[in-house]
C-alpha cells in the first residue's frame, strides 16, 4: 500500500489548477461563449454539437484525468494529471497567443503549464516507496 501523503505538494497544485480549470470548464456547458477560449466563435461553431463542445469535451477529460490522479496519489497518475494540465493550459496558452485570443487567458495558460510542469519535476526527481 502507498502512502497517501507521498507527492502532497504536486497533488496539491495538480489538484488546485484541474478545480480552477473546472470551474472554467463546467458553467461553459449553459453557455460555451462564456469560456475564455471559446468566446470568439460564432455560428454553428459555438453549439456543444460542433468546435466548443469538443473544446470541452477535451478539457473536461483532462480534468478528470487530473483529478484522478491527485486522489489516487500513485506516482505515474500523479504525474499523468500533471501532464494533462500542462498539455492543456500550454497548447492553449500557444494557440491563444498566436490566433490573438485574450491576453490574460495566454498568460494564464502559460502560467499553469508551468506549475504543471513544476509539479511533474517535483513527482519524477522522487521514487515511490512502498
């Protein structure tokens, strides 16, 4: 059996960015325009039928994945959480500095893809004891 208490401080971060990103996440369901990187979109585009819903989709995967993790606390699903947040916040931080989407969402992004990436160091650099 594994100590629940190994790799606390990177499943607290995990955990903190996946519920931030999960209170984004979860209202943009009602109104995907209220989601900072779906706000631009128009048409049938902006229906969870078509671009916003499998924007969700995705996030909400990846935060589950993330969530997982951090409850589980087992070195590798630790750090696939932290992987999953770092993908996510990282690809759009990119992606919304380059197509010239808001400012403080990029910054964001960029932010928790480091935190992220933080965390995943901070589980790799410590084996799992037994």
């Amino acid at each position: 059996m594994f100590s629940n208490k190994q790799y606390l401080l990177p499943r607290i971060l995990i955990g903190v960015l996946a519920l931030v990103m999960a209170a984004f996440t979860i209202p943009a369901y009602g109104n995907p325009l209220s989601n900072p990187g779906l706000a631009s979109l128009t048409g049938e585009s902006a229906l969870l039928g078509g671009t916003a819903g499998a924007f969700l989709g995705r996030q909400l995967t990846l935060i589950l994945i993330a969530l997982i993790g951090v409850v589980v606390g087992h070195r590798y699903l630790v750090m696939m959480g932290g992987f999953a947040m770092m993908f996510m916040n990282g690809h759009d931080a990119i992606f919304m500095g380059l197509m010239g989407g808001p400012a403080f969402a990029a910054g964001a992004g960029l932010l928790f893809a480091v935190i992220a990436a933080i965390a995943i160091f901070l589980v790799w650099r410590k084996p799992e004891v037994a």
